[in-house]
C-alpha cells in the first residue's frame, strides 16, 4: 500500500470513528435503546429497500459476514433471523455499536466481531455463505481489492450482496451544482464532488459501465445490478430549489412507469449479438460478454445494489485471490 493509500485510510477511520453511518439521526442518550431505535427507524425510512435486497431472513443457519458493520442496524437483523453472523468494521466506535446493541436487545452472540480492513479480511477463503457489505467499499481506497476479498472468502456457491454508490446519480449532480456550479467552479467533476464532500474524504461511485468491468473480473455469475432511488435522490434539490422540478422529471422519465417493460433496463442475455435495438433497450449491453450483467431500476439512482453467485467450479477462482489468514476470537 502506498503512503498516499495509507495516509487517506487513516482520514477515513477517523472520519467513521467520530460517528458511526446513521447515528446522526439519533437524538436519544447514546446506546440507549431509543438511541438504537432512531437509528433503525431512520436507516429503513430512507432505504426501505434494504430489507428486500438482504433477505435477512433466508440466511437462518447460515454462516455471513457482514463488512463494515456501522451502527449495526443490518447487522443485529442477522443476528435476529437466526444467521451464524460474523461483522468487521475499520472502526472501534463501529464494533462498540454492535456489542451494546447485541446487549440492550438481549441477541445471541454472533460468531465474531472485530476490527478489520476490508481490503485484507482476516478469514480463510471459502468460508462464508454470504458476503454482505451495504455502502462501505466506495469509502476504502482499494475498493477493487476489497470487493476480490469479499468474494475470495465466500463457499464457491455462495452469494454476495454489496451496494455501492452510483456517481451518474440525481444526487451527485445535485451536489455537483451545490458544490461546484454555485461557488464559481463549474470545472469540479463528479467524481472530485464525490471525493471531497460525500461523507469521508475519498468516497468513489461507479458508472455502470466501470460497476460491469469490475464484476466481470471476478468469479461470480448470476450477476444482478439493480440501482434504486433513496430519500436523498427524491428530496435533492434542497441545494438549489429552482432546479425542483427539473431534478423530479428526470428520475420520472429514467424509471419505471406502469406498462413499461421491466426489461428496458435491464441486459437481456438472449439480445442477439448486433441486435442494435435490443442493445440499445438493454441500457448498457451491447455483447454477449457484457449480457453476463443484467442492471434494472432507475439509472439516476444514487444506489448500486449489487447480488452475485459465486462460481461453483474451483479451477481458476485462486486466480482471484488477494492472500488473508485466519480469524482469531
């Protein structure tokens, strides 16, 4: 790792440190049971997705690991459904949570709990049922290694469920005209607005052009994007009002409308090679390679939620190994 890598690493742990992800939303005592409740409340109204996307309940006897843990609000749902749950966070301030959560509500104990790096996990490869990681590996600098050792220490058969922001988001331009357009600097990226004002100094999002080229270097199948709007995206043009309407009529005409076909967005596998109206409808595709990615919902989303299979057969998966050793508890 470099100084750079490391050095911007640092900035980050302190950043997640200081406040865990939500826990701004609380008003309570901290890691009272009100505290913890504002913190679930607020995370499912502006995400109600994530329910659906995790599937909590699925995984009852199964072994998860959850990557960058927070506040814990996913993370005590596996406890809850009965999962064999293992979390890992860059923070101390974020294993905390999750131990006096577990305590206030009286959970099981989850199989582990540590502080660790996202980009060298500290487990033997195939060892997870799932790999589950909701908005975190956009914030650590190597966020290709990351997602590779992720995947590297799920079953060859298993799943991972990952989400990541979307840089050609509603949101993002909404900051890019806060932060850029109205002080003076028209010439400030979407990607440097991302880097400097989301959050931790650092935070990347990803095209969905750069979210294919990614996955299709990993062993995965049954690869699945969907990109879903967030509360942030609906209420965005609190930067700059005037732009109100304009910002709701584009997520309006990028999204699902009744009667429309659900697969306009999405890659179509059986789209013939050439076939420039069927590719042009597939958003993205435009190969057979590329089909091996299907994305739907709405493209201006600020979410990438991402499900994937790990590939059952053994032979050539080492390849994408990045090294780890083994837990202690």
């Amino acid at each position: 790792m470099t100084k750079e890598a490391e050095e911007l690493k640092r900035e980050v742990r302190q950043f997640w440190n200081r406040q865990s992800c939500n826990a701004e939303a609380a008003e309570a005592v901290k890691f009272s049971r009100e505290y913890f409740e504002q913190i679930e409340e607020f995370r499912y109204w502006d995400q109600p997705f994530i329910h659906s996307f995790a599937q909590f309940s699925r995984y009852h006897g199964k072994r998860v690991l959850e990557v960058g843990i927070g506040a814990a609000t996913d993370f005590v749902q596996w406890l809850r459904a009965g999962v064999m749950a293992t979390g890992i966070d860059l923070t101390e301030e974020a294993v905390e949570h999750a131990r006096r959560r577990i305590s206030v509500y009286g959970l099981p104990e989850p199989e582990g709990l540590f502080v660790a790096d996202a980009e060298n996990l500290p487990f033997e490869s195939s060892t997870f049922d799932l790999g589950y990681s909701f908005g975190v590996l956009h914030h650590t600098p190597d966020t290709e290694r990351a997602m590779a050792e992720l995947v590297r220490v799920v079953k060859p058969g298993g799943e991972i469920r990952i989400m990541l922001y979307n840089r050609h988001s509603i949101y993002v331009i909404n900051r890019w005209v806060k932060y850029a357009l109205l002080r003076g600097r028209p010439w400030r990226s979407l990607r440097w607005i991302l880097w400097h004002t989301q959050e931790s100094v650092g935070t990347k999002g990803y095209t969905r052009n750069e979210l294919r080229r990614m996955l299709l270097s990993l062993p995965l199948e049954q690869i699945e994007v969907r990109t879903e709007v967030t509360a942030a995206d609906v209420l965005s043009a609190s930067a700059f009002p005037p732009l109100n309407l304009f910002y709701r009529v584009c997520l309006a005409m990028a999204g699902w409308r009744y009667g429309w076909d659900p697969d306009r967005y999405a890659c179509r596998p059986d789209a013939p090679e050439g076939d420039r109206r069927s590719n042009k409808d597939a958003g993205v595709c435009g190969s057979s390679a590329r089909a091996k990615v299907r994305f739907t919902g709405n493209p201006l989303g600020f979410f990438h939620l991402i499900a994937a299979r790990k590939i059952s057969e053994q032979a050539g998966a080492a390849d994408f190994a990045t090294g780890g050793g083994t837990a202690k508890r």
